[in-house]
C-alpha cells in the first residue's frame, strides 16, 4: 500500500475527529456536554495523537497528546470542564487544525507553536492542581486534610483491599447468619435488629468504596425483612443470585464473604438455560421495518418488546453485574420516556443488541463451565403481590411528564431509574414530600460532609445531578422524604450554613398562576433549563445513501400512484354506469320483468357498496401517504442548527479579534433542510457571516461617530416557507458602497458605465457575485482566503438556491439565502407543448408572459422580446426539445428562466398548473438528453418530462457564439 | 500454516497500517479487521484467529470491555495495542489480570517505515511469540 493513501486516510480521520472536538467544545460553552461527549472529546483527542505518531508528525502529537492528558483529568478525575479550558482547548484545537492543514499539504512534519505547548502544560498543572476541589478562595483557609489525601493518590486497588480485610470477615459473618435464616427449614432464632445490622454494615462498605457489597447487604436485609416461609421459591432463585454476584466479588479479590452459604441449588446444564432464553431472544430477532407500520403497530411493538426486556432483565441478574442491568434499565426508561415512537424502538433495537451479545457470551462461558442456573423459576412471570422492585421495569410512570410538571430538569431523567417510580409516583399523589436542594459541595469539605450527612439521616433516598454554573459545578439533590419540606428546608440552612447552600425548595407541582421557585436574592443564578437539551436516548441509525435513495424513489412511485387513483376516482365512470343501471332497471321495470329488474338492482347495489368503498379506501391510502411523505422527507432532512453551531465562535473570534463588538443572534435553527444542502452549505455560509463581519461592521468607535448603538447587531435568521427555507444573514453595519461597485463593475468588464446608469442600486449591487469581484481596499485576514461572493453564489445554486443582497448605505446589509427544503421533491411549473407536458423546476421561474406576435422581433436570427427595457432570447422549448416548431398563434406565451445571470425565454403553447413533483432519477434514455432533467408520472398518469434549465442554457450559449 | 490474526482499532487508517506491518511477516496472516469492540466479538467467531491486536480507546465498545467478553467466548490470545496502555500503566495491569497476552505500544514514525524495520517490529515478534505459547 502506498504512503498516499495513509497520508489521505490521516487527511480524513483527522479532519473528522477536529470536527468533532469543535463541536463540542462549542457546545460546552453553553452547557453541560455530559459523560457522553466528555468521552467522545477525549476519544477524538486521542485518536488525533495516535495518528499524528504514527504518521511520524511530533507536532501535532505534541499538541494533542497534552490536550488528551487534560481531558483525562474531566473524565477520570471529575475535573470540571470550566470555560477557561474550554476556551484553551479551542485554541489548541485551531493549532491542531492549522497544523493539519499544512502537514497534509506538505506531507511532511510541522512544529507546533512553542507558547500553546507551554500554556498547556501550565493548564494541565494547574488543573490537576486544583481539581474538582475547593475554589481558590477557600483553600488556603482551611488546609483539609481531605485534600492532601487526594493529592496522594494512593493505588484504589490498594485502598479496597485494605477495606476488605477491614470488612470481609464481618460481611462473611453477617451473610452466613442471614443465610442460615432465610434458607434452612428450621430457621434459627434471628436477632431483631440483624436487618438494621446488616443496613449499617452496607453504609460502612459504601462509605469505605465496597460498593458492590453495599448492594449484596442491601438486599440481604431487604430478604430478612420480608416475612415469608423459608421454603420460598422465590426467595430461594434471589438468594442465589445474590450469592452468584457475591462470589463474583470473591472471585475477583480472592477473598472468602460466605457467597457459597446462600446457594441451596444444584446447577442445572447449561442446555437448559439456553432453551429457556430461546424464546425473548427470538422476539428480539425481528427485523422491524420502522415504514411499514402503522403509528399503533409500532405502539404494539414496543409493548412486545417490553414483555421480552422483562424476561431478559432477568435474566441479565445471571448474566452481568447489577450495575450493568440498572444502567440498561435507566436507559429503556429513558427511551420510553422520549415522546417519539420511532426513536424510543430505535433506542430499545440498540440497547438490544447489546443484552442479546452479553447474554449470548455468557451463555458460552456459563455452557463451559457448567456452572448454570435453573431458569424456569427465572422465567416464571413475577408474582403479582410483591414484585421485586430491582427487577421490574415499570414503563408506564413518566418520567418527562413529572419533571416538568414540578419544574425539575429534564436531566434528571437521566438518574433516575425504575427503583425511582415509586417514589416519584407518591410525591406527585402527595403522599410523599420531596424537597430540591441545589448545593455548592466544593465550598469546604466540612460543610460538604455534614451536608451528605444530614441528607442520608432525613431522607428515604435521594438523586442528585451535577450544575454547571458560570465556572462553578453545584449539585441539585432530589430528597425523598416523608418530613414537612419547609422545616426540612430550614432545618437544613441551621445545619449546614447558608454558605453552601445556593438554593432549596419543597417540590411541588408547578401551575400556572405559582411559581415555587425562591431563589435566594445573593446567590448565583442556577441554569435549570440548559440551552442544549441533553441527549438522552436519541440514537442515530446509520442507513445507506442508496437504501434512502430507493426508498424515497419508491414512496415518489406511491404518489404517482395515489394521483391516478385519485383522478380515475374523479372520472367516476362508475357513477355513470350506476346511473344508466338505474335507467335500464326502470325500463325494464315498466315492461314487468320483475326478476331482471330485481338482478339489476342488486348489481347496482354491489357497485355502488364497492364504490363508497373504494373512496374509502382512496382516502385513507391518501391519508397514510401523506404521512409517509413527511417522514421520508424527514429521513434526509436535519435541522439547521447543525449548521448554525460553529457560527457563534467564529463571529466571536473575529470580532475580538478586530476589536469589534458584535451582538449575534440566530433563529430558526430547527427549521430544516435536506442533509446535502446542509453539507454545501457551510462554507458559503461562514463566508457570509465572515464578510459581514469583517467588511459590514463598525469598530465601537466608528458605530458610535455614525450615531449607532456601539454594540453592532448581526442575526441570522431561518424559516420555512412552503417547499423552501430561506436564510437571512443580516448586519446593521455600513452597508454596501453601491458607487465603488459599480465602478468596480466597469473597470473589470462586466458592463458598461452606459448600461450601469440604466440600471437600479439592487441590480448593482448583485455584481459583487461576479467572479473575482471584490472591493475590500485591503487584504484582510478574512477576505484574503480566496474565496469570493462569486464562489458563495455557485455554491448555492449548485444545491437548487438562490442568494440576494440588498443593503442601505449607513444602515447595514442583508444576504437572502432560498433553498429548497428537499432535493427530491421540487415544485414544478407545468407547461403543455402540443399534446406534451413539460415541467420546468419552479425555482428557475421567473415569470411567465404573454404578448402580441409583433412584439417578438427577430435579431440575428435570434427571436428576442424586449422586456422592460431589457433584451430576451426567446427559443421555442418545441423545438429545441422535439425539434419542431410550435404552431404560432396571434398572442405568444413564454416562461422567462434564468440560471446564473442568464435569462431566456421559453415559447409554450400553454402553463398548465404548478405541483409538487417528485423528481426521481431520470431514466438513461432521458439522461441522453442534455435538455432533460427527470421524468415523472403526474396525477392522469401521463408522462412528464422536466427540463434541465441548466444545461439548455448552456447549450444555447453554445449555440449563440 | 500462518498465524491467523484480526487487528481492532477504531481508526480505518491505523488498521491498513497495522494490517501492513503484520502481513510484512510470510508467517503472519491478517484474516480481518473490526471497528469496535462489539464488531471484534463478531468477528472472532466468525474468523476464529490466532491473535487478537486490540485498541483500548473505542467508540461502541472499549478494549477491556472487549477483553473481558473475549476471554469468555474464544481461546483466541489478544495482544493489546494501544498508546493508553504504556508497560506499568494501570490500564496495562488491568488488561493483563483480564487475561491479556501482552501489552505493547502503537506504532510510531510510519513515514520512516521500510521494509526490513517492518518485519523487525515489535508487533511482528510479539504476535510469533504469543502464539506459540
């Protein structure tokens, strides 16, 4: 394999994984990015190191490799993502792309800059220094000895096996005595307390980072707790799996907990097991098509699937670790939660795939050994009376809906799982209290601990998420509890000092005319509604550009068949033949032959049945349709905030960069558009917003001289209008100079300073599209990359758009950016030629007109009408299509297209109508034709050819010269 | 007959680039390569090789994710490679006690890269070694 291709293969990895990181860093600027993209950050910063090494390239290597070492201190260490490194990693992430761009071009290795490296390594100090502990105020007056502890770091592995020779030999203690209860016939005489034992025994292991044993005692006193016989099936299946899970623990350290007591079971053969998985797993073998089902269908499918999860949940206590099954359930909860069908089933067919893998590993490891369970009293349903609250998925609770109804982040649906819904369910009939408490935990280590002190001793339970607010991380806590909230909330500002606590509320349902929230006036202002909405459970799925292909070609096909269905319906032959039935029967019927008029009528009435059925069903096809036109064309479109993302930086960037105080705002960014638009979009549309800055805009200074408001204004704004979108990129800055365009205009030859008088400002203006067309007195950073207005408008109308300025001297200037929302379905102008239709792409539309005969003149052997003061090539579309001439009536109608700065005109015999057209790929023959674009079915089932404006007006400049 | 191996790592260029080194050694065969983690326990089954070279950074599923269901479901070695996993480092420990083979770097300098320091490679001489024991 050559080097040319590691060199591309880098080229493109690279670029990719810079991508990536920009996003999110921007993304970061605004709000928590989560685990998720915490680690997909650190991931693509390291996948950057790794290729730059092995490309041999020390310098981005360098660059990266201490940006990765920083952004393992985020993720393993809980140092908070703060906005200085944030803005720090930006800046190295634009070295990295810089370096990138002159290592791919020169194929060889460049230096990174020496003073980022330094800054770098000073962050990495300074943050790991620091950490996620006390602010910088507070350190030096409190020298913890919490802290040196975790300057120290000692070895974890070390720290859990001293716990476990502190605690192992009281959990082994402990779990034989529960043991000896639980299981044998004649239970011994058990000590009152041994539960309440057994809790404080499992707070002590948490506490000391047992935490797996913290779960095994749990349970343990849980099971003592519950006053059933001894016998019990039930609890015999549970204190197996507890003792499985303990014995992996032992396992694991090589250490004796008494696991081996809590198992009475002889193991059944591995065969067993795998049979009785058998049938959930085979329910999850479906191929579900998401287009083939209806809305209730896709209902029903997931009430299956739900059913399967339940078994294999269970089955996942054999299989993995507890931690594993709760986060799979948070997760399918997450997904059910999501209002959207389709993406809450593509998120249970992922987690899925996943439960099917591990299941199957363990079966072949648990096959090998033999070391199996008996399952069939696994897979017995769970008795109705007493479900286990560690099993059972309870879909039915909304987890969104209360969120939102107690104004609580929708993020905490993220930590909450089913073991949850009980609760959440009592406060919301309130039965239970539950009060919010949003807490500054890294104040000092003394408040941080009373207060998790405190909060363990008055609540049931507790869920907590982490904040970040301006450079801060504070915590909320959810706090069951069955005390009186406001006193709980008092109660707990005496404990603890006001100092830590930032805010703190009983949770109660919010309505329209309360709003609960009582902020305390001096604290800082908590985010509790992110801009970025995390995402939870929207999961992409990756389909092939040409399965969406054929699958947009045949819903294009369903629709051709849906207009003729329409139209022979519209016919109504059978009305007709209803009618004359009628007619014959009542001929018959005055001759007295009774038996006809008897078979006739009842022929009549077959068809007429079969008729209303028939609109019935037209109808409904008609109604399905529609809707799957809309999710195919959602299949392919994305919102333009995808777009929109990078903007914010970049404006930022230059405007500090130029001294100019730019105010940006964007709208609209969920208005969206087809995936390849947007792709072609993003760099007509950064030059722009560049331009504007860089070009449109005023210093401060300057703003302020000319009597404007210092802060400049530039907004970008999306919507949807019809089949199109349309962008506005507007400033509120000088203006475009008209007079220097178009003197430019003239000096370059684009036309003359005679037709320049002629023509209108708006007109003028539209020159700096011209190729090579640029004003700017001087070279500036922006504007001296090479691409030029004239690149931005081939950009947009390669991908079917429009783009316009207009602009007022003094008052600023707007950029109209039209698109069509979709490649596939364009709206099209339906013109007839003889006994052809034609259709011609509206967006090539200008206007459609009719004049007399002797208003068409002939220059050159060229037909031309002069409109409105200009010059029109008229051709016959007859005869440049079918190469004949059209018949010549006294009053002749043409349709004016214009690609470019070309406008012609096209002679037809009529316009018939406008309609949505799905413009599938045009046959080969067709193709053969440089005039023809695509070919479709309309509503009367005749063939229509759709022109190719584009390419007939290159043939006819051709043609011209 | 040549040793049978499946390279894993997330990156299509590091792939080729392994794959390289590998098949630089007449002993060596390169019978595939796997995204991810999920897509390397797929492909063993499928491929049953000798040696596994594993990455521990991976999107969908990481190495020692990897590592631990792999020991489960073949008898296949797995080498790790990965820039993480330096010799000493916790992650290296860690994938060792789940059964790694060896724990080696990646590589480093491709553009030096001739054929003789190929076949001398780290990789090379571990994967020969690790299949024979």
């Amino acid at each position: 394999m050559s080097m040319d291709f590691f060199w591309e293969q880098f080229g493109v990895e690279c670029a990719e994984h810079l991508q990536q990181i920009e996003r999110l860093l921007t993304q970061a600027l605004e709000g928590p990015v989560g685990n998720d993209g915490i680690s997909q950050l650190f991931r693509s910063m390291h996948s950057i190191k790794g290729l730059s090494k092995a490309m041999g390239l020390t310098g981005m290597e360098s660059v990266a490799h201490r940006c990765e070492d920083i952004l393992g201190l985020v993720r393993d260490k809980g140092v908070p993502l703060v906005t200085d490194m944030v803005q720090l990693l930006q800046r190295a992430n634009d070295m990295l792309s810089s370096l990138h761009e002159q290592v791919t071009a020169a194929r060889s290795d460049s230096p990174a800059d020496n003073a980022l490296l330094l800054s770098l390594d000073n962050a990495y100090q300074r943050f790991s220094r620091d950490g996620g502990a006390a602010p910088a105020a507070a350190a030096p007056a409190a020298p913890e000895p919490v802290a040196e502890a975790v300057e120290e770091e000692p070895d974890p592995l070390d720290v859990l096996m001293r716990a476990l020779d502190d605690f192992g030999p009281d959990v082994a203690r402990m779990v034989e005595r529960i043991a000896a209860y639980c299981l044998d016939a004649a239970p011994a005489a058990l000590n009152r307390s041994t539960a309440k034992e057994a809790r404080s025994l499992a707070i002590r292991c948490g506490d000391a980072g047992l935490s797996a044993l913290t779960d095994v005692l749990e349970a343990l006193a849980d099971e003592v707790a519950r006053k059933i016989p001894a016998t019990d099936d039930e609890r015999i299946a549970k204190l197996a799996r507890i003792g499985q899970e303990l014995r992996q623990v032992e396992a694991a350290f090589g250490v004796d907990l008494g696991g081996s007591a809590l198992s009475l079971r002889p193991p059944a053969h591995g065969e067993a097991m795998a049979q009785a998985i058998a049938a959930p797993l085979s329910a999850l073998d479906l191929n579900v098509s998401l287009v083939d089902l209806s809305e209730d269908q896709l209902a029903d499918v997931i009430a299956d699937l739900w059913d399967g999860l339940r078994v294999i949940d269970r089955l996942l206590v054999f299989a993995d670790d507890r931690n594993a099954q709760t986060a799979l359930c948070d997760r399918l909860s997450v997904a059910a939660a999501a209002s959207d069908v389709g993406i809450a089933l593509a998120d249970l067919l992922v987690d899925l795939d996943g439960v099917r893998d591990r299941l199957y590993d363990r079966l072949v490891s648990l096959d090998d050994s033999g070391d199996a369970f008996d399952l069939r009293t696994e897979l017995a349903p769970p008795p109705a009376a007493e479900p286990d609250p560690s099993i059972v998925v309870a879909p039915s609770f909304d987890v969104a809906q209360f969120l939102k109804d107690h104004g609580l982040h929708d993020e905490f649906a993220l930590c909450i799982s089913h073991e949850y819904y009980d609760q959440l369910e009592a406060v919301r009939d309130g039965t239970l209290n539950a009060v919010l408490i949003t807490i500054d935990l890294n104040y000092d280590a003394a408040s941080a601990k009373q207060f998790l002190g405190w909060v363990r001793s008055k609540a049931l339970s507790s869920i907590s998420r982490s904040v970040i607010s301006g450079d801060e991380t504070l915590f909320e806590f959810l706090v069951f509890t069955s005390e009186n909230p406001g006193e709980l909330v008092r109660e707990l500002e005496a404990v603890v000092g006001p100092s830590i606590v930032v805010e703190s509320r009983a949770v109660t349902r919010l309505d329209e005319t309360a709003q609960v929230v009582e902020a305390r006036p001096d604290a800082p202002p908590v985010e509790t509604s992110g801009a970025i909405t995390p995402t939870p459970a929207l999961t992409q799925l990756r389909v092939s550009a040409a399965a969406l292909d054929g699958f947009m070609s045949q819903v294009g096909c369903l629709v051709s068949v849906r207009s003729r269905l329409s139209v022979m319906l519209q016919d109504d032959n059978l009305g007709r033949l209803l009618d004359s039935v009628a007619d014959v029967g009542r001929r018959l019927g005055a001759k007295g032959m009774r038996e006809e008029v008897a078979l006739l009528e009842e022929v009549r009435n077959v068809l007429q049945d079969n008729r209303s059925r028939l609109q019935g069903i037209q109808g409904e096809f008609s109604r399905h349709l529609s809707l799957l036109q809309e999710t195919a064309l959602d299949l392919r479109v994305l919102p333009l905030s995808n777009l929109f993302a990078r903007l914010p930086r970049i404006v930022r960037d230059l405007g500090a960069l130029q001294g100019k105080d730019v105010r940006f705002v964007m709208t609209g960014g969920e208005t969206v558009v087809d995936k390849s638009i947007i792709e072609a979009l993003v760099d007509p549309l950064i030059h722009i917003v560049r331009n504007a800055v860089d070009h449109g805009l005023e210093t401060p200074a300057d703003r302020i001289a000319a009597g404007k408001s210092a802060q400049a204004m530039l907004t970008l704004a999306a919507v949807q209008q019809g089949g199109e979108a349309k962008l506005s990129v507007i400033d509120d800055g000088r203006g475009i100079n008209v007079q220097r365009v178009g003197q430019k205009a003239v000096e370059r030859g684009l036309t003359t300073a005679e037709k320049l008088a002629a023509m209108s400002n708006e007109q003028i203006i539209q020159f700096i599209f011209e190729p090579g067309f640029s004003t700017a007195a001087a070279v500036t950073e922006t504007s001296g990359r090479g691409v030029g207005m004239d690149i931005v408008r081939t950009a947009v109308v390669s991908i079917g758009g429009k783009v316009l300025v207009s602009s007022e001297p003094g008052k600023g200037t707007t950029f109209d950016i039209t698109l069509p929302i979709s490649a596939a379905i364009q709206n099209t102008l339906v013109v007839r030629i003889g006994d052809h239709q034609i259709g011609i792409p509206s967006r090539y539309v200008d206007e459609v007109q009719q004049v007399d005969r002797s208003e068409i003149r002939d220059l050159h052997d060229q037909k031309v009408h002069l409109l409105r003061g200009h010059v029109l090539p008229l051709h016959h579309l007859n005869s440049i299509l079918m190469g004949g001439e059209s018949k010549t009536d006294e009053r002749v109608m043409f349709v004016v297209v214009s690609a470019g700065e070309r406008r012609i005109g096209l002679i037809v015999d009529a316009v018939v109508r406008r309609e949505e057209m799905f413009l599938t790929k045009p046959h080969p023959l067709v193709r053969r034709s440089p005039y023809l674009f695509s070919a479709t079915v309309s509503g009367d089932g005749k063939l229509i050819l759709i022109v190719d404006v584009d390419g007939l007006m290159g043939r006819m400049a051709h043609a011209e010269m | 007959m040549a040793i049978k191996v499946l390279v894993v790592d997330d990156s299509v260029m590091m792939q080729m680039l392994v794959t390289e080194i590998v098949s630089s050694d007449p002993n060596l065969e390169v019978v595939g390569t796997a995204d991810n983690g999920k897509d390397a326990l797929a492909r063993v089954r499928e491929l049953e090789p000798d040696v596994v070279l594993l990455d521990i950074e991976m999107p969908v599923m990481d190495g020692i994710e990897t590592l631990k269901r792999l020991k489960l479901i073949s008898k296949t070695k797995v080498v790790i490679l990965s820039s993480v996993a330096q010799a000493g480092s916790p992650k290296a420990i860690e994938a060792k006690a789940l059964g790694a083979a060896d724990v080696i770097a990646k590589p480093s300098g491709a553009v030096s890269l001739d054929l003789e320091s190929k076949r001398g490679h780290l990789i090379t001489s571990t994967i020969r070694r690790v299949a024979k024991g």
